[in-house]
C-alpha cells in the first residue's frame, strides 16, 4: 500500500428515502462513473466535517452528517483509495447545483444496480444491502 494513498469520506446522503447517487465528470478520472458524494479529506478535517464541506461545494446544499457506518481501502491500479462512509440526510432545503459531476440522482438501493459505479464504491453497496 506504498503507492499514492487517498483518503476520502463518502455519504450515503437520504432524501425521502432515495440515496444521492452522481455521475463523475468525463473529464476527470474515472470519469462517467457514478458514485456517492465526498471528498478528499483536508488536514485538521474530522470525516463528517469533510462530508458537508464537500457536498455544499460540490451541491451547494447542506446536509445533516449521521453516524459512522463503514470503511474500507480499495486498490485502483495507480493509487489506493481508503474510504469512510458516513450516512447523512438532506431536508430537501435549497436547490441543488452541481458543479463537479455530469448529473446526480436519488435512487433507491435496487435501482443502483442500474447505475455503473466506480471500483471503490461497490463494495458500499454490497455492505448497504447486508445491512
């Protein structure tokens, strides 16, 4: 695991009992491939404190950070990926504006399966519908 490590927090962010899913940008890396929102986290940054920066910079929407309920490390060919997801919830306050994604969606943890999900994030679905 010497190769470049990225530590991120991910929400699973619920509105109206849908899951905020959105498409990563063409132009980035793994671009056209959905995911849950976060982010990179910053130096002195708890998780959830990452989660609501990230999501009002990248939705402009404020979320309410719940409790702590996974992690795991994912290995991508050039980089490791190490990952803690939080829920979190949405109250539908404000409107969304993306600036970092292709589009986003609230879909239900069936309908992901519908959705083609970047390597990392998989494995949160599978531990989702274990749950």
């Amino acid at each position: 695991m010497d190769k470049n490590l990225v530590t991120v927090t991910a929400g699973v962010i619920e509105y109206q009992g849908k899951i905020l899913i959105a498409q990563r940008r063409k132009d980035k890396s793994l671009g056209g491939l959905w995911e849950f929102p976060g982010g990179k986290i910053e130096a002195g940054e708890t998780c959830p404190q990452t989660l609501k920066r990230e999501i009002k910079e990248e939705f402009d929407i404020d979320i309410v950070v719940g409790d702590y309920i996974w992690e795991h490390t994912y290995e991508y060919p050039t980089f490791t990926l190490k990952m803690y997801v939080y829920g979190a919830s949405w109250d539908g306050s404000g409107e969304i504006h993306i600036c970092d994604h292709e589009q986003y969606r609230f879909v239900s943890l069936e309908e992901m399966k519908d959705f083609e999900f970047a390597g990392a994030d998989i494995p949160v679905i599978e531990f989702l519908k274990q749950r």
